[in-house]
C-alpha cells in the first residue's frame, strides 16, 4: 500500500515536473525520474485494472477493498487520505461498490455525522482477490529484484515523498516570487 500511495503522492506534482522538463530543455526521458515514475505506475495501473476487470472491478475498487478494516470497517472520511485520493473520486468508487454490494455504510457511533464503510459478505471475497494479485505481483518483482535493490527502491521513494511532503522540490523557485 506504501508503493501506492508514494505513486499517487508522486502524480501530485505531475504537471509541474512537465513544466521544469520544458523550461530546462530536452533531457532523454529514459533518465528522467519522473517520466520512469509515471510510465512504470500507469503500467502497473493498467495490470492491476486488467486483473480487476475479470471480476468486474477496477483497481480503484480493489484498492478500497484492501483498505477498509475487514473487522470494524473504516470511517469515510479516513478513506481518502488513507488512499491518497480526492473526495469526489472516493465518492464515485464508494457509490459503484454499494451498489455492487461490496460495501454498506453504517452510522458512526462515535460520530453521527460520518459514516463507517463495512465490508459485505461478497466484499470481503473480493478482497481476497484483490489481496492475492497484489501478493502476486509483489512476489514475482521480487524473484527479479535482489533485497539490495528493493529496499534502494523504497529509500529513493521515501525520499522523493519527503523532498514532496516538505515542499522542498521548489523552494527556491516559490521563494523568489
């Protein structure tokens, strides 16, 4: 879930990465990180929205499903920022598993204005699914990536994320204005 959300975070800078590519020039797109970023997750999106299609998913949803407490369910408004995503996104996915069956919406005890989203019977089967090509995929990157790389890998996005998370990226050029 961690790669996920570091991807989405990441997509949050995309068109101001498009914009720095264009006022500095050319730079071969094999060796920009972000280009490799984007064309790898959009890679790994349209997989994973393939393997969701054969059960009349989407990744979005498998996502949801992966993230919601499969014992107490998860309130709402945790949902998003949980997952990295919009409310007006969240809200459609919420909408198209409902009506799927996946999920229902009970009340908050603790809160009447919000709403804890539960798992259905036939929601925590599909999450099964969804938790399996996830293991899936994770196993077979790792049969190809050493330990060494991987955890190189997931330094370099924790700190991508940080450099993000404390708009150090363009301080000096927000600085200037």
């Amino acid at each position: 879930m961690l790669n996920l959300l570091c991807m989405h975070n990441f997509f949050k800078i995309y068109y101001a990465c498009i914009v720095n590519f264009h006022i500095f020039g050319t730079m071969d797109k094999n060796k920009s990180i972000d280009h490799q970023l984007r064309a790898t997750w959009q890679a790994v999106a349209k997989m994973y929205n393939e393997q969701a299609a054969n059960y009349g998913s989407t990744m979005s949803s498998a996502f949801v499903l992966l993230t919601i407490d499969k014992q107490n369910g998860t309130p709402s408004t945790a949902l998003g920022p949980l997952m990295g995503m919009e409310p007006t996104s969240l809200s459609r996915v919420l909408k198209s598993m409902e009506d799927k069956g996946a999920i229902y919406r009970e009340k908050n005890p603790d809160d009447g204005r919000s709403v804890i989203i539960k798992l259905t019977d036939y929601g925590l089967e599909m999450r099964k699914f969804s938790k399996i090509h996830v293991y899936q995929f994770n196993n077979v990157v790792r049969e190809y990536v050493s330990e060494q790389e991987l955890e190189s890998f997931f330094k370099v996005m924790l700190t991508i994320n940080k450099l993000i998370a404390d708009k150090s990226i363009y301080k000096s050029v927000n600085r200037d204005k």
